[in-house]
C-alpha cells in the first residue's frame, strides 16, 4: 500500500487496492478531473464498454458472468469533502490523501479521509476488475461533485443508462438499508457595501472560535453539535448591543454542507469601550461554552488586540442588519417525520460566511424530506434577509427528495440477503442527508433503488474514519445481492 498504512493485510484486498490508488489522486468536490480521467482508464484497461460525458461522469459497462439478464446499475460519487486540521499544510489540490490503520478504524492525516465516497468507488472498481462473483449485467456510474451540488447527476444523460435497478453505495451504517433521503436547495446571501474608516480612537480586536466537532449537516445534525457561525454571531450581537463595535470583517465554514467549526471577526471598538467589550465577551462566551458543554466539550473562544493601521469598517446599518438576520436564522432541526423513528425531517444549515472586497456572503443549505418544506425554508430565509435589506439573495441547486417505498423488489432482495449473510434483521430506514438516488429517481422513470454502505462516521469533518470489519462485510452484502438479483 501506498497511501494507506498497514493496510496490506485489510480484506477485501481487491477493493483496499483500489481505495489506496484513490487516496493517492486529488479529488476535491469539482475538481475530479484527474480521478474521472483514472476511472477511465480504468474501464478502458479490463476491455469494458467506458464512457465519459462531457462533465467527467464515467459509466462502464460489464456483461453478465452468471446468464442472468436484469442490469443493475451501481453508483458511487467520486469527489470527497476537502477539510483539514487548522495546522495542516495539506493541498487538496495537488497532495495525496495519507491514511492509516487505526486498530479496528481507518482515518486519514489531519484531512477528511473521502471514505464517504471512496469505499463505494473502491467497490465498484473491484466488481469490474474481480472474476469470481456471480452477477448479471452491470452497469457503474461514478458521477462528479456530489457534494456541493449533485451537478454530475443533474446533467446525466438518461440514454447513457439502460438498468432499472440501482444499488447506492453511499449510505455509512453498516446493517442498514436506505430506501430515502432528503432533498434541498442552497440559500446564497450577499451583503455588498461601502467601507468606511472609523475615527482615529478606534482599536482592532478579533474574536475567534474554534475546536467545535462540525460534521455532515446532514447525517450528524441530529447530533446537537453548535454552529460556530451561530455561536460567534451571538458573542457580536451582544457586544454590539452594548457598545459601538464596527465590524472589519467576519468568516467561518467552509462549505454548505458542513456545519461550520470555527470562525473568527475582525471587529473594530472606540479605545474607551475596551474594558466593555472585554467584559461581555468573556460573560457570553463563558454562558455558550457552558450551555455547549456536552456537544462541545473543546470549543475555544480566544480574543486578540490586532493592529489598527488602515482600518476599514463595515457601515453600522449593513452590520447591525448583518448581525439580526444571522440572529434570526434558524440553524439545526426544524422538524421531525411524523411517522419514521428518529428521522430528521426538515433541518437548516448556515455553513460558512466570508468577507472580501466590500462584501459578506453567506451558505445555507436547507433540507427536507418533504419537497414543498424545502420551497418554505427557502421563503423563510428570503424574508429574514430581505427584512435585513441584503443586497442580493438566490436559491440554486434545488434537488427533490426520494420517498421511501417499502414495495421494492430489490429492497426484499438486500433484506433477505442481509438475514441470511449475517443472520441479523437489518433496519430499513431513510436518511436526512441527500443522496444522488432522488434525482436519479427523479430522472429515471420507474428506477428502483436502494442504497448501502459500511459504518463511516464524522463525514466532512478531520475526524471522519471507516470501520474495518464492516467494510468486509458491506463487500459481502453486496456480492451476494448481485448473485441473487435475476
């Protein structure tokens, strides 16, 4: 192994074979080029049908080994969440993924580890290359930037695929089958102005916030974990109550769906109101880090005197509006499924905001399973911020939810398997994170789909790992569906 150490002894060795050549490829969320290309490659080498579209999709094909006739299309997306510890010197532009054995876990250094979804690739890459399972027609579709807006699945060609029965191997709880998910859309929100200098009197203090856990907004926001962005709104909109801050600057997050784990402003405060800025930072910070305590046992709040030459300050109008919007922004669940335990059914995520060149903008990505609650998230943020007078407010990248259907042959078929491979009874279940499956669902007509995957957790976050024994036993599940699908 290369990129993974230890690994040489894992099992399946065919599919950590092909997950240690992915570690060493860079495949930030559009910027896949390189591993679509390897793909290719990949298919054309084992003399298979390999198609690329014109977006860096890849679809091959490979005939049946067993005379079985119904084709069934596996799908996993290529690009990973690019996140890395505050020290780190990765480039996720050029630098390979190092990862490593950790007891019963696989976890990277100091980055994501793009298990979520290089398992799956991995998988599917070794189904085309291995010649000892049973399976009929297949059909792998690797589809582009999943991640920050399905963009690869949205613009599939339909006739480029011909089964209509579709095993995702995006899910990441071993023992569970996914028969739907969430859909939502993205919220970009723009504050644009002219900077102005603050009288000579003013000095410069950042505040800065980080050590949170973040995560999937999805899969973890269930979890109670704080919003770093939420957090040191708070901290700003109480000192800016009580004193004449002005504002130099504000970000935090990194991506939509990434609930945000640090953040930092850059604020400017008149000399004589030092001692009051100092006095509500450290009673509301200590107040947050109290109520968070559980959730986030490690976040910091740190105030800095930074240096005053040149400052430029945001208008009082544009930030006090900037401050009360962010207030009034709901963040986290909103609602639960009436029917389905547990599940998550309408959530919102504010993940990231930044300055630069006289403007702030913000992500926010709402999400339901319910499609008109995704149109009502929407509409929500758009008066909260049109109240706030933003300059310009757009919703994009709108994908539908996937209902789940419990009427689904190749549900019975994973469900059977699953018992008779493990002799346990999965849970059939939806997710609130979204999967490709709706708007494959949604593209093809009459599409039947399921999806699976091993146990992955802290997806999106430096703490993402895999565990080992369930990646075996997600290469058996799947094996043995394909043997027994018709």
């Amino acid at each position: 192994m290369k990129y993974l150490k230890d690994g040489e002894s894992l099992k399946p060795a065919l599919l950590w074979k092909h997950f240690d050549s992915i570690l060493g490829i860079p495949r930030a969320s559009q910027k896949e080029e390189k591993l679509s290309e390897y793909i290719y490659n990949f298919g054309k080498s084992l003399n298979l049908d390999t198609f690329r579209d014109e977006i860096g999709n890849v679809i091959i094909k490979k005939p049946s080994t067993s005379g079985k006739k119904k084709i069934v299309v596996l799908q996993s997306h290529i690009d990973m969440v690019p996140q890395k510890t505050a020290e780190s010197k990765h480039n996720f532009d050029t630098d390979p993924v190092y990862a490593y054995v950790d007891g019963n876990v696989i976890r990277a250094e100091s980055t994501t580890l793009g298990a979520d979804n290089g398992v799956g690739v991995a998988a599917m890459m070794a189904l085309l290359e291995s010649d000892d399972i049973e399976h009929g027609p297949i059909e792998a579709l690797f589809t582009i930037d999943e991640e920050t807006g399905m963009t690869g699945v949205k613009a599939l060609n339909p006739k480029l695929i011909d089964g209509r029965l579709l095993l995702n191997l995006d899910s990441e709880d071993d023992g569970q089958i996914f028969i739907g998910c969430a859909g939502g859309i993205d919220t970009n929100i723009y504050f644009n102005f002219k900077s102005e200098t603050p009288e000579p009197d003013f000095l410069g203090y950042k505040i800065k916030l980080f050590g949170m856990n973040g995560g999937h907004s999805g899969g973890d926001i269930h979890l109670g974990r704080a919003n770093a962005i939420k957090m040191l709104n708070r901290v700003l909109w109480e000192i800016n109550r009580k004193a004449d801050l002005r504002l130099v600057s504000f970000s935090g997050g990194t991506l939509r769906n990434v609930i945000a784990s640090n953040a930092d402003a850059f604020l400017a405060i008149k000399s004589s109101e030092v001692s009051v800025l100092k006095s509500i930072f450290e009673d509301i910070s200590s107040k947050i880090k109290a109520e968070c305590n559980v959730t986030e046992p490690n976040m910091a709040f740190v105030l800095e005197k930074e240096k005053n030459a040149e400052l430029k300050v945001l208008p009082k109008k544009v930030s006090n509006s900037l401050f009360n919007a962010i207030y009034a922004t709901p963040f986290g669940i909103i609602k639960m499924h009436d029917t389905i335990k547990n599940l998550v059914e309408t959530s919102i995520n504010i993940g990231s905001i930044a300055s630069e060149n006289n403007s702030i903008s913000l992500t926010i990505l709402s999400r339901s399973s319910v499609n008109s609650s995704i149109i009502d998230m929407a509409n929500r943020l758009s008066a909260i911020f049109e109240m706030a007078e933003a300059t310009k407010i757009k919703h994009s990248g709108y994908y539908p939810g996937w209902l789940p259907s419990e009427e689904s042959y190749l549900l019975k078929i994973a469900r059977d398997s699953y018992r008779e491979c493990f002799n346990v009874e999965p849970e059939v279940l939806a997710v609130h994170a979204g999967l490709e499956c709706a708007l494959i669902g949604d593209k093809f007509e009459g599409m039947d789909m399921i999806s699976i995957g091993p146990t992955i957790k802290d997806a999106h976050s430096v703490r993402e790992y895999c565990e080992i024994k369930t990646v075996e036993r997600f290469w058996k599940h799947l094996a043995d569906i394909l043997s027994k699908i018709d």
